[in-house]
C-alpha cells in the first residue's frame, strides 16, 4: 500500500531509464494498488514493462464491497495478478480454499495468477516448511492450469525483517516446490528481503527463476539494481 498517482509517475520517471541496460530476456512486472492501475497502463504502453494487480475475487461481478472482479482488471491492461500473498492470509482470512477459487478466477479471464506460498518462523523451526508448503501447493493448485502460472517462495519470517532466508536454502525449497509441480517448467520467484545487495547472489541460485520485491521497489535506483542484476 504505497505510492499515490503523482508519486508513480515520478517513479516511472527515474526508473524507466535503467531499463536501456535490462538484457532483453529479462521480464518486467509492476504490481502497484489498484488506484495507481488504470495511470499505469497508460504510461507503460509500449513499453517492456508488463502490469500485475496485487488480488483478484473469484467472482466477476456482484455484492462484494472492496475486492476487484477479474474482468475490471483485463479491461485496463493487467496480465497478472499476485494471490494468496502471505500479507491476504494473515491479515484479511484468505485461505487455501478462497487462494484456489482465486487463482481458477483468474486463468478463466486471461490472467497469469503469482501464486504465494511459504512458511512462517515457528512453522519453520518447528520443522514444518516442507510439510506446509506441500499441502499449501496440493489445496492452492486444484484444477489450475499449470501452463499459466507464476509461484513465489515467500519465506515468511524473512519478509520486511532484514532477515533474508540463506540463497542455498532458498534454492532448496524453491527446488521441492518444481518437485511438487506437473509442469516443472513453472516460473518459480524468491520472495523475502529482496535487496540490490543480494540480487546477484539469489540470482545465481540454480531453482530460483526470479524475485518478487517488496520494500526494495520502492526506489527507482534499488529497484532497477535488482532488474540489472548481474549474472
């Protein structure tokens, strides 16, 4: 929940740039809230930068104050949407039940859902990552079409703490969560103090495809660092 419409444009200002020095096969995705969506679109036309929306409801359209149907999202140019982010599970109820109706939402519409799975610190020492992330994936991942999907590792206890999960265990996790998979070709990204100091190193990890960013985006310069990462 950052950023108002005036503050977005000065991002794209100082970010857009950088983007002169991004390999070309590197993607792209902005997921700002659903008021700065609609200025978004407009300004990234014709751009390499691709717009996501941070949640989608499973229904598309009716008595739902406050959520945003699929097709409001398709109509002004969004082609992902980030679900189940751990953030909608432990402060708004959403469960593996309503991520599932969530994800099937949004794949009817077009949509590439990010799906969000990871554990929290107790769940982690009390050794439960890897029996939580798997029955995360078999509930979230019902009749969900795998050839249209993104996931993120988010290691709880290592989101907005500094506390960044080691990159080999990030790999490691990130390499059962393919082993679950029918499609192990999914994009699978690692999520959790993402910072332009470790970019390189994360990026090095042989499962990890990608990174979803959260206070690291905020700036122009950190965010195009994490883009520009170096191989």
């Amino acid at each position: 929940m950052f950023k108002t419409q005036a503050e977005t444009q000065d991002f794209l200002q100082g970010f857009l740039p950088h983007l002169d020095e991004t390999p070309s096969g590197r993607e792209v995705l902005l997921c700002p809230p659903f008021t700065d969506l609609s200025i978004l679109s407009k300004s990234l036309h014709g751009s390499r930068v691709q717009l996501g929306a941070q949640n989608v409801h499973w229904e598309e359209n009716g008595a739902y104050t406050g959520e945003i149907a699929a097709p409001m999202l398709v109509e002004i140019g969004v082609r992902y949407v980030i679900v189940g982010h751990s953030e909608r599970r432990q402060f708004f109820g959403e469960t593996d039940e309503t991520v599932n109706l969530r994800l099937k939402a949004a794949q009817k519409y077009g949509l590439t859902p990010i799906l969000c799975v990871g554990e929290t610190k107790q769940q982690r020492d009390a050794g439960e990552t890897e029996s939580l992330i798997t029955t995360q994936l078999e509930k979230d991942l019902v009749n969900v079409d795998q050839d249209n999907l993104v996931i993120a590792y988010e290691p709880i206890w290592a989101i907005g703490t500094g506390d960044t999960c080691e990159t080999n265990e990030a790999s490691r996790v990130i390499g059962l969560i393919r082993s679950q998979l029918k499609n192990p070709n999914v994009p699978i990204q690692y999520g959790g103090s993402v910072k332009p100091n470790n970019i390189d190193e994360i990026m090095a990890q042989p499962e990890i495809d990608g990174v979803l960013v959260g206070g690291a985006s905020l700036e122009p310069a950190s965010f195009a660092r994490i883009v520009n990462y170096h191989q």
